[in-house]
C-alpha cells in the first residue's frame, strides 16, 4: 500500500467512526429489537387498551423475535403511564398503549396537562378502535333507552353513574344535556373498576367500551341500553342513542402505540409495519373483535395526522357536553 494510499485508507477509517459515534441508535435500529420491550398501558388489566396491548404483544413477540412484556401504570386519568413513557429513552424499548383519552380527550379535560401527546410523543401505529356504550346490571327495570330514560327522570339529581375514561365520562356528560338528565358522575382510575362497581350495586350505570363489559353481558349479568356511536354494530343489537337524539354526536374511543418523543424512523417503521401484519392476521382480528374491538391499522405519519384531528374533536365534544377541565 502507497503512502497516498495508506492516509486515504486512514482517513476514511476516521470518518466512519465519527459517523458511528455520531449515530448512536445506528446499530440498534438495524437489530431492533435486541432485548424485551415494555409496553405501558395506563388503565388496568381488563380495559381496551389492556386487551389490545396484551394481544398485540403477544404477535410482536412472535414477530420482531424479543418479548413485548405489558406493564399496567394507572392514575391521573391515564397520566402516569404516559409520563413513564415520555421520560423513557427514546430507544423503542419502552413504548405507550395510548387511546383517545391518553392521547387527544385528556388534553382538554384536565386544567394541568403534564405533556403534549403530539410534542412529548412520537406516533407509531394506530391499532383498533372501540365502541362505548350504555350499561346497566341485567335486573335493572328498564329494558330499552326509552325507558331507561324515564327511570332516570323519575329519580332526578339521585341517579349516579361510573366511569373510567376521558372518552366515557364525555359519553355520560353527553347523554346528561341532550336527554335532560340529572345523573352524578363518579370517575374511576378505568373502565374495568367502574363496571365492577357497576356490578356490586354501587352506582346505578356506567359507560363502558365493550371489552370492559362483553363478558358479563354474556354471562347474563349486565345488558346494554345504548351506543355511543352514530351506526348500530354488528356485535351487539343495541341501538346507537342518537337515533333517540340526534344532537348524541359520535363518541368512538380508539387505540395506538406510541413511543417517546425523538423515537427513530427506523424503529418506529419496524413497529408499525408488524402491528399492520397482524392486524390483517384473521385470529388477531378474531381476538379484537372478541372484546369489541376493530382494527385501524395506521403508519406513523397517517396516526399523528389522526392525532391532530382528533384533539381538537374531543374538546368540541367536551365543550358541547358542558364539561369543566378537572
């Protein structure tokens, strides 16, 4: 080797090695993942977000070749799961089971938000979306909305109500203006521990999404009045409230990963496009739609578009149901 060529050799050494210094997620984006990844879900086992989570980990550990492990961190209406993810490095080894409530409704819901779902986060996938609806313990006299409105109107100001939810407490806001009601709204850390209370004759009804309550329908100990959603489902035979009112505007709750802020494209390309192939297998759709779940299978760019549509959509709605950031 000439003198020349020894100092092009030399130099050409010291530019690739800056360059890996430079890029210290190189490596790791082309193996990602290398060990277990932690899913955050902010409501407890039980929850849509839960179920999706814990049937999407069970693909993406198959899949990508490293165990996707759910971690449940509830309070502050999902807030403390979502700041464990914000404050995680952004490696793709912790990443957020986020929902309409986490990502957009909360936004305008609460007077101190601790982080910007669209600033402090970075989109990955969108996953599924949810029906919410009217629930009530299986011995309850009303049999139909109808009904169930006249009860509630005989007992005005004496009727209470659970929820676990940005998206469900909206739901009851909701159906309080448009019906005329006087029904008390007592929140829970999520969905799961409302219907429980639901169950042991706490509260007199709740709102819940159907992967929360299809197993008790099915076991006869609840039933459904009502959706919250503009179309009927072919889960359920209940039919959606606004067909009774139809100022009852659509209140869909959805689900989507998400990671850090600063995740790298890479990493979140690899995660999205394993969430899309299961989303398209017939057992994971099975599974979904077992606890009333559909798949909305997003690509990182497409979800932080959604993202911003949807934040403002959930303050409009909370403005329309009268309800005050907590």
């Amino acid at each position: 080797m000439t003198h020349r060529s020894r100092t092009r050799f030399l130099v050409l050494a010291a530019m690739l090695g800056a360059s890996a210094l430079l890029s210290p997620w190189a490596s790791a984006q082309t193996s990602y993942p290398q060990r277990s990844v932690k899913l955050v879900v902010p409501f407890p086992p039980g929850s849509g977000s839960d179920v999706a989570a814990r049937v999407m980990a069970q693909h993406l550990s198959s899949s990508l070749g490293q165990s996707f492990v759910v971690e449940n961190k509830l309070g502050a209406a999902g807030n403390i799961g979502a700041m464990e993810v914000v404050r995680a490095a952004p490696d793709g080894y912790t990443l957020f089971f986020g929902s309409s409530s986490t990502l957009a409704a909360n936004v305008s819901l609460l007077k101190t938000m601790p982080y910007d779902p669209l600033k402090d986060l970075s989109p990955v996938a969108g996953v599924a979306d949810s029906v919410t609806a009217l629930i009530v313990r299986q011995d309850h006299p009303a049999k139909n909305l109808a009904e169930f409105l006249a009860w509630a109107k005989q007992r005005s100001g004496k009727v209470n109500a659970s929820y676990g939810s940005s998206s469900t407490q909206i739901s009851l806001a909701m159906l309080n203006k448009v019906a005329s009601l006087d029904v008390t709204g007592v929140p829970y850390k999520g969905t799961p521990l409302a219907v429980n209370d639901l169950l042991s004759g706490a509260v007199d009804f709740t709102f819940a999404d159907l992967g929360s309550v299809l197993a008790h329908i099915k076991a006869g100990t609840l039933r459904g009045i009502g959706l919250t959603t503009p179309k009927r489902s072919t889960m359920v035979d209940w039919p959606p409230i606004a067909e009774t009112f139809a100022a009852y505007e659509d209140i869909t709750g959805w689900i989507a990963l998400a990671g850090p802020a600063g995740l790298p494209r890479e990493i979140s390309d690899k995660l999205s496009a394993a969430v899309a192939q299961a989303l398209q297998q017939t057992e994971v759709r099975n599974r979904l739609g077992f606890f009333g779940l559909s798949p909305m299978p997003m690509a990182p760019e497409a979800l932080r578009s959604f993202m911003q549509a949807e934040i403002p959509k959930w303050a409009r709605l909370a403005k329309t149901a009268n309800i005050q950031p907590e």
